[in-house]
C-alpha cells in the first residue's frame, strides 16, 4: 500500500496541469492558466521555469497540500538526447540539457525543469517517464536516403506506451507479446508508429516536419518546394519553422488553430473545413499502411488516441481506409498526466527502476 503522494506536473504551451495522487487515486487536478502576455515577457528559460514553479507552488499551498506527504514529483519529458523507454531521474546533467535545449527549445523541457525544482524546495525525489526523445528505432528505420541525414525518434511516447500496455493488459498478455500499430493525435504533431514487441521500431518524428499534418504542423512537405521557398530571399529561419511547426496544417488552411472554431465550421457544414479534415485522416491511414509494411503485416491491433477521434467523421475515414488490417481499440483522449502518476506509483513500489541520465 502506498500511503505518500505522488506530485504530477505538465506544462502546456499557456498553461501547466498539476495533479496529486495518492497510490493511483487523484485527489485534485489542476490546470493553471497563464496569461499569454505574461508568458511573452518571459524570454530566458530561466525565468519561465522561475514563473511556472512559483505558480505550481502557489497552488499546492491555496489548495492546503501538505508537502510532507508528497515523496515524489514526476514531470513530463521534453527533448533529450535518444533514450531508452522507462523512467529517468531528473539529475544536474538533464537538467543542463534541457535549459540549454541541447537537443531543441520546447515547452515539454519545462516538466523535468519544474519538477526538479519543486522536489528541491520540498525535500524529494524528481523522475520524468518515457521522454518524447524515446528511441528503440530499427537500424534500417534510421536511413533517409543521404548519409548526412538520419531518421530521428521523436514522439508521443509517453501516451504510447502507456495505452499499449492497457491494450495489452486488456487482452491478457504482456505489451512485449503484441505487435501494434499505434496512431497519437495531439494539440501538436500526429505520431504514428509501429510497436513490435515491446519496442517502438518505427516512428514518424512528429517534432518537426514528417508524417501526417496536424493542427498547427505542416507535416512531411515537397522537399524541393520547401528548398527553393527556405532560399527564395523572401522567409527567414524562424518564419519557415513557424511555418512548419506553429503555423501548418488545419491552421494554414482554415486560419484558426482553435479546436472549438474548427469543430464549429464542420458542424455548420464548411466544405473546406470537411475536406481538410478528410485530408488529415486520408494521410493518418497512410501512415498506418506503411507501419503495416513495417510489421510486415503481423499485426495484433491498430491502438487510436487522442480527442479528434470523438469525431464520428474522422474516424470512420481511418476505419474505411485501413480497417481491413486488424481490429481497432480507441482511446478517445491524450491521458498523460495519468500516465506520469501510474509511472511514480510504480517507482514507488518497486516495480520500476530509475534510470541515470548520463
């Protein structure tokens, strides 16, 4: 029986979700909001992660958390260098890495970074579980078609492997028995991957620029045509990668990245907003043939998440399309933050090792 709590933080691009846990029972969730504005003043890493933890603490205190009762703070993963699956311990190395954005500036860099903080000031341990720069790749999987470049593996791992191992669970064997094909659809980028038996062995790296386009991400473009607009003169660095990472996708064609704005045009019956929408299940259904190839076609189950699939629309697209390749379980939202505490508990009862980052 575990009897402290477990602290779960999530940082989101205006806002940071903090939730208590005692064992695997929530006891509140909270998502503070933060003022955009506030947020554009905040130009050093150093000083976001001074605003967020003073908000997350602030919290706990408004909401009379006894602090002595909390024995671990779990943040989620931002961009690491290539890690294996599992949970890390939050030390000074990862922490240099992530303020310096060794490997890339996200908000996600901010879960590690708060929880280390926050389990400084009270007198605990901090873990992060399943970083977006998991990577269990296939060799073959990391060839481009040019030696100075290499597949990279950044994705949705926490979500993935968290509702893998409830699929496998659910179906009475273990996650490293199953081969799936699994399809995340966040607030971001779209990550669809081929788990073959325990391990994710191909994946499209939903960072920056591959696979199917998202809400505000352009997805895998004509490489010549982004060549010759990158070295038209007329963009500069940070303009294309907005281009590509903030500013594509349903936001490009419809000019709102609004979920709300979006569902509303295609209750009113906006064609365009259909058809953009049918695109983005036609090229999701494209990603989950290729991963088909990759599993060579030994598949136990097509695993769906995230909220886009509450849309009778967009589902049946996906299911028309590659429904014939094996049966499909939907997990209709993006659970990280259940995920992260499911990871602590288990840490906490010594059924998983914390890992050094080095």
């Amino acid at each position: 029986m575990i009897n402290n709590d477990i602290l779960v933080i999530y940082p989101e691009t205006v806002s940071t979700q903090i939730a208590l846990y005692k064992g695997t029972s929530l006891l509140f969730l909270k998502n503070i909001r933060h003022k955009p504005e506030d947020l554009k003043q905040l130009k050093e890493p150093d000083k976001k992660l001074e605003f967020r933890t003073n908000a997350v603490m602030r919290e706990l205190k408004e909401n009379d958390t006894e602090l002595d009762d909390i024995e671990i703070v779990v943040g989620r993963g931002g961009l690491l260098k290539p890690l294996n699956a599992g949970v890390y311990e939050v030390n000074q190395k990862m922490v240099d890495d992530l303020k310096k954005g060794t490997e890339g500036w996200h908000h996600t860099n901010l879960g590690g970074l708060i929880a280390y903080e926050v389990a400084q000031r009270i007198g605990v341990r901090p873990i992060l579980a399943d970083p977006v720069s998991v990577d269990e790749l296939d060799d073959i999987a990391r060839i481009t078609g040019h030696p100075k470049f290499e597949r990279k593996s950044v994705f949705h791992s926490l979500n993935q492997k968290f509702y893998a191992r409830k699929y496998a669970k659910a179906n009475h064997k273990n996650y490293e028995e199953v081969n799936l094909i699994m399809v995340t659809i966040g607030m971001g980028g779209i990550s669809v991957a081929a788990h073959r038996g325990g391990r994710v062995v191909d994946v499209n790296n939903a960072y920056d620029g591959d696979g199917p386009f998202s809400i505000k991400r352009s997805g895998g473009l004509p490489v010549g045509d982004l060549l010759r607009m990158a070295f038209s003169g007329a963009y500069t660095y940070e303009e294309m990668m907005r281009m590509i990472t903030k500013e594509g996708g349903y936001a490009a064609y419809l000019g709102t990245s609004s979920i709300h704005e979006i569902d509303q045009m295609m209750v009113e019956g906006d064609e365009k907003a259909l058809f953009i929408s049918d695109a983005c299940a036609y090229q999701v259904s494209k990603e989950v043939g290729a991963m088909y190839a990759v599993l060579e076609g030994k598949v136990d189950g097509i695993i769906l998440t995230g909220n886009i699939f509450h849309s009778e629309r967009f589902l049946e697209n996906v299911k028309r399309r590659v429904g014939k390749i094996a049966d499909f379980a939907l997990y209709p939202s993006v659970n990280d933050v259940e995920a992260l505490a499911e990871n602590a508990f288990l840490v906490l009862k010594g059924e998983l090792e914390v890992q050094q980052y080095a």
